[in-house]
C-alpha cells in the first residue's frame, strides 16, 4: 500500500511508467531525480502521509525501498 503511492507520487513527478519503479530503484542514479525533484518528492511524500522528514534523514534515504521502509517506521 505505502509502496503504490509512493511509486505513484514518483511517476507523476518524474514522468515514469509504473514498471520502471522497484523497491531497489535508486531515485536518483535510477530515476533521474536531481535534488529539486527530491525536494518536490519529500513535499509530496510528507503531504500524503502526514508525515514530516528532517533534513538531516534525507541524506539517508537512496532508495524507493528507503523511502517505503522510513514511512512505515513513521507511523
């Protein structure tokens, strides 16, 4: 569930398919994120999820799987 919206938040915002996103795409080496996609990302995220992501825990997140596990542990 928090996967296929964070894949679909993604595919809107960089303009992918569905099959190109996978728990291991890297957003930006995969993607083609650069960081002003990420910012826009981690907005959108936050929204969706009413959630709220420091700065300091962007750095770490790489991966979709990064972003699916840090929801998760959210809430």
């Amino acid at each position: 569930m928090v996967f296929e919206k964070i894949r679909a938040i993604l595919c809107e915002q960089l303009e992918l398919n569905e099959d190109q996103v996978t728990m291991n795409s890297n957003i930006a080496e995969d993607l083609g994120a650069d960081s002003l996609d990420v910012v826009d990302l981690i907005m959108s995220i936050e929204d969706e999820f009413d959630v709220e992501v420091p700065d300091e825990d962007i750095e770490g997140i790489k991966t979709v799987g990064d972003v699916v596990n840090y929801i998760e542990n959210a809430k």
